[in-house]
C-alpha cells in the first residue's frame, strides 16, 4: 500500500538530449577539469553523487535565512527552521512511498544500521518493556545476511551476534554475481549449497529462513555487482516465519522507483551524500508500529517527554531517535535533493540509467576486462512484486583487467580524467568470493552521459598496452 | 614525461613484473630473523616479508643478509619491495634506517624529489618512485614493504624500536 506517489516521470520514459544537457548544467562541480584540464568524467557516483544547484543554494538558504534551533524556542526564526526540518522529512517520505512519522534523521546510513542492530540489542537486555520482546534475540536464534554485503550491512550485525549469543548466517553469491537462494527455505528440499553459517554444522535440514531467524538484512542493490535482490521472495518468506527484514537502500533509492511501503520491509536506510544531497544526513526507515515499539539507542537532550532524576519518559518516534542537535541544514538539503529527483521522475531516472548500465557492460567486449557481476541489463519478472518491470541490475560496473591491478588501471584512467573506485569497496567478503583482492568500478546517475562512458572506454581499452600486458 | 609516465617509470614496471626477491627462503638457524605482515586495507594490498639479519661480529656492525617477501598488490607496491630489497641487501642496519629514512623523505617530497642529489643517488632505483610522491594516495602504496621491514627488523631482535 503506497500513501505517497513515487515518482512522477511517464514510465520507461528516459530524458531527451536536451533533457540531460540541462541535468547537466545543474551540477556546477561537473563543470570543471582535473588533472591539467582534462575534462572530468565522474563515474564515482556509488561512492557519493554531485550536488544540483538546488541542494547547494537549500543550504545556503537556510543558513543565510532560517538557522536557528529547532523543535525548541518560540521565536520566528525557530518556528521557520523546525518547519522547514519537517518539510524536508516530508520530501524525503515521499522520495521512498512511506509516511513522513516513519523517517528518522540518521547522519548515515552506517548509522542507521546500527542504531536498529544496537536496539535490537538493547531490547534484549530488557530494555523498551513488553512491546519491545519482539526484537529479542539471543542464542539458538539466528540473523541472516548476505555474502554481498557491504562491511556497513555486515559487521554490525556480526556484533550483534556476539553480544547476544545468536548465530550469523549468510546466503550465498553465485558465479553471476546474484544472490543465491536455493537454500531459502527448507521447503524446496534443497539446503544452502555453500550457504554459510559461522559454526556450520554442515545440512542442518533447515532453510537459511526457518523458524530461529529473527533478522534478514541485506542490500537492495549491490554495490559491487550492481545486482538487485529479489526483495519480494526475501519479504515473503522472513514473514512466514516472523523474522524482521532491514533493507540497506544505498544504491537503489538514488537510482530507481523505491517504495518502501509496496516492498513491505520493516526497516530500509539510505543516505543522503549518495542521492544527490549532502552529506552528514541519511534516512532511516521503520515501519510507525516498530519505530514505537524499538528502544532508542543514543539518549539526552531533545528525545524526551518527561525526565526526573529518577527516570524519563521518552518522545514518540521518530524524535525518540534523534537525540542531540540534528544536522538541520543538511537534512533541508537531503529534501530539496528528494524533490529534484521526483521532478525528474524515477522512473526516467531509472530508464536513462539502464541505458548507461547497458553502454558500462560493453566493457566486456574489451579484450582482458571481467565484469564481476551480472553481464547484461534484464527486467524483472512478475515474481518481484512492486518491482517487476524494472531493470534487475544498476549502472555500477566492477571489472578486473588482465595482468593489471585495479589500482593501476584507476591511475590510468585518472590521468584522462575519469574518476572510478578502486580497492574491495567496502566488501571483502564479495571480493573474497570471486578470489579478487580489489576490482575497479565505474557508477553512474542522472547526470551521467553516453559519451562519457564511450570516453571511459576507451581509456579501458588502452590500459593493459600501457603496462605491458598481452 | 607526463605525470602518468613519471610515475610509472620503466625501472618501475620492470621490477613490477621482475621483481627481486619474491619467495619466502628459509633464514640460517644462526642468524636472526624476523616476518612482518602489511596489509594497505583501503586497497587490500599486502606483504609479507621476512629480513635476515648477520649478527655484528666483534662489536662490528649487524646487517642485513637478506630479504624475502610474497606479497600481491599495485605495481607500485609490489615494485617498492623489490627496489628495496635489492637497495637493503648486505646493508649494516643503522645504513637501512637511513635509507628508509630518506625513502620517507622522497615520498614527502610532492614530486620535487630530494634537495641533495648526493644523497639522493644513495636510494639508486628507488628514487623512481619521486612520481609517486605526487599522488597521496599512492604513497602508502610505496610504503607497505618499508612498513614491513621496520617491523621485521624490530621482530628479530636486531632493531630496538618500531615508532
Ligand atoms: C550498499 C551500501 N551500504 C552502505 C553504505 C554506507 O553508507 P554511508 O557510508 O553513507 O553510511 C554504502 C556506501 O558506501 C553502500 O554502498
């Protein structure tokens, strides 16, 4: 059930030519050279996106004419800050389908994850009375993740479990770089083929999602493979058995129609640096009846009803997580990005990117250059629910070369002007698993441009003939 | 030159795909010795390297019999091993700390290179790496196998500190 509209864009619609150029000549930073006045070719976007004008000039607004301290005070300026706080909030609820209570101001999605991993911990030391028992978890239960995950997805939850006494499980990746859900459920007869288990006891019979899983989190893109997960199966069966699901939406809420509330997970996050806001300001998601019910993790000024010496009563949510002064100017910002992107629409955002994931694959054709991840761009099926339709991989390529490290194939392309990641990207065990010690990856977003990926190309093509490798 | 083929000097590549020393060896029961292990966790390089050091014989001097390492990484750490080793070899160790402290030096040295090219000459290949110096983040590239030296030199009792 969406309360919001997502996306405003006609379906399947990309931008015209001009369309872009205009896109393009929102990002001021876009403009300049690098490296003695080669023109830049940004295709770090997974790392952080470029700001619009619009998002810069948010902030400066509200320095210049709005800041003052908010949810406090009765004075105009006040009045005007907590309002447009709470605006922001509203456009960023309407970025991702949810109601505007159910998004809590995180300075990340790094912390978002650890604030519901440490409540749930918290919750099992009692804390947040009978309505919070339902988070409990300890040992015989189990919190299932994936190999894919990024370190952010991955080790708090590894604390969690060692600070509760439950069991890490992991579903698998196969050699195309996609989940691998063969060992799901019990019910399909077969068990996790190389599903991990931090003390496997080999087939335990069960499924990766039986009836001691409590948490499933995982990524709703990857940020390596660029694979979408199949977000509905997953939802569908950590319900059957009453598991909580937290969906990491740092690379599918900047590219893609994301509606938090058709997808029916408990818990998303995302961040604002990499959806072209600022950074120092995420969103955290969380069903209103969970968000009530989950005990709050950072405590003191602003989160509170009532305190006496002897206790203190604490604020509904989402403001019972937000203790401290909030990063007010940037959350402002992260609104005015939530609406540029719904005034490009979503949908167009996601139909221009699919096209550049396309041109980004070509690299394969490129004597020596892997792709690790999915080949080619494809449309999912009936079976993902809400998200049939839409593309099943993003425009975030990582490849190795041939005979030459990834470290050296980005200076390479550094030196023509192009930006690409290099290293594990934050995921060791993905990389472990195809027995790489580091890929390069080149990203995409809305500004990103056909000729800029025909230009990274081409530099790829020449990499392996600069250092000698035939 | 342009910056990219300043860095990447031909002595460079040479030692990236020839490099000096690569193989752990075994160190003789009456030497010293000492295995460091370096890992770059941005990048995910790493080096383990393990130093052979003579013992000084009549209040003379101890010294470095041999290095050898098994490592993987970007040409530029993988080539820094190599150079070092080949500069470290047979070398008195307050003659090594020098070197690796001029080595420091270079990588500081923005692209500019030492001021005294005397002293300079003393790092032989290893002032190749002067184009590195101009990329921050590829100086710990440069760095990881002289880390690991230190380390292992400090491990085998041969060296008294690691700061
Ligand atoms: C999939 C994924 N999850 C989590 C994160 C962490 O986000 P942040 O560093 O903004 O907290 C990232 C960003 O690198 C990511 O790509």
């Amino acid at each position: 059930m969406t309360t919001t509209e997502v996306g405003t864009g006609p379906s399947g619609r990309t931008f015209t030519p001009a369309e872009l150029v205009a896109v393009r000549a929102d990002f001021p930073l876009l403009g300049r050279t690098v490296r003695d006045g080669k023109r830049l070719v940004y295709l770090d976007s997974a790392a952080t996106s470029q700001k619009p004008q619009v998002v810069l000039d948010t902030e400066v607004d509200f320095y210049e004419q709005r800041n003052a301290a908010v949810h406090r005070g009765a004075h105009a300026l006040a009045e005007e800050a907590t309002e447009a706080f709470e605006h922001a909030r509203q456009q960023v609820a309407a970025l991702v389908g949810t109601d505007v209570g159910e998004i809590v101001w995180t300075p990340g999605a790094t912390t978002g994850i650890n604030l519901v991993a440490t409540g749930i911990q918290h919750a099992t030391l009692g804390r947040g009375g009978e309505a919070a028992e339902r988070f409990r978890v300890g040992p015989g239960d189990e919190i299932l993740v994936t190999e894919a995950e990024h370190h952010s997805n991955l080790v708090p939850w590894q604390e969690l479990a060692a600070r509760t006494g439950a069991t890490l499980r992991w579903i698998p990746v196969g050699d195309d770089g996609r989940l691998d859900l063969s060992g799901l459920e019990a019910a399909g007869g077969t068990t996790g083929s190389g599903a991990g288990r931090a003390d496997d006891d080999g087939r335990g019979g069960a499924g990766l999602i039986n009836e001691r899983t409590r948490v499933v989190a995982f990524a709703h893109v990857s940020n390596v493979t660029g694979a979408v997960a199949p977000v509905s199966r997953i939802v569908a069966a950590a319900r059957r058995v009453g598991a909580l699901t937290v969906l990491d939406a740092c690379q599918s809420v900047p590219h893609r129609p994301v509606d938090l509330h058709a997808l029916g997970v408990d818990f998303a996050v995302f961040s604002a640096h990499k959806t072209l806001g600022p950074t120092g300001v995420g969103a955290l998601y969380g069903r209103r009846e969970l968000l009530e019910a989950l005990p709050p993790v950072t405590t003191g000024g602003s989160m509170v009803e009532v305190v006496t010496m002897e206790g203190t009563t604490f604020a509904p949510p989402p403001l019972k997580f937000e203790a401290g002064t909030q990063m007010v100017a940037q959350a402002v910002g992260f609104g005015a990005a939530a609406d540029y992107l719904r005034e490009l629409g979503m949908d167009a955002v996601c139909a221009h990117e699919a096209e550049l994931a396309t041109e980004l694959l070509r690299i394969a054709e490129i004597p020596g250059v892997r792709v690790i991840g999915p080949a080619t761009v494809g449309t999912l099926g009936q079976d993902a629910g809400p998200e049939a339709g839409l593309p099943d991989r993003v425009a975030a390529v990582s490849f190795v070369v041939d005979g030459v490290h990834a470290h050296d194939v980005g200076q390479v392309l550094d030196d023509a002007g192009i930006a690409v990641r290099v290293g594990h990207h934050c995921a060791q065990p993905l990389h472990r698993r195809f027995g790489i010690a580091a890929t390069a990856r080149a990203s995409a977003s809305v500004y990103t441009t056909v000729d800029e990926v025909t230009a990274f190309r081409e530099a790829l093509a020449g990499v392996r003939a600069f250092f000698g490798a035939e | 030159m342009s910056s990219l083929e300043q860095m990447y000097q031909q002595v460079i590549l040479d030692h990236a795909k020839h490099p000096v020393g690569r193989g752990l060896v075994a160190v003789d029961a009456d030497h010293l010795h000492g295995e460091s292990h370096q890992v770059n966790p941005t990048c995910g390089d790493e080096v383990t390297l393990r130093v052979d050091v003579l013992p000084g014989v009549d209040g003379g001097p101890a010294r470095v019999a041999g290095v050898s390492w098994e490592g993987q990484g970007c040409s530029i750490s993988q080539a820094s091993v190599s150079v070092m080793t080949e500069l470290v070899s047979d070398q008195p160790l307050d003659e090594v700390a020098r070197l690796d402290a001029l080595f420091h030096d270079l990588m500081g040295s923005r692209g500019k290179g030492l001021d005294d090219e005397g002293v300079e000459d003393d790092l032989g290949d290893a002032t190749a790496f002067t184009g590195v110096s101009k990329y921050p983040a590829r100086i710990k590239c440069a760095l990881l196998g002289w880390a690991a030296l230190k380390d292992s030199l400090v491990r085998s009792g041969a060296s008294a500190t690691n700061d």
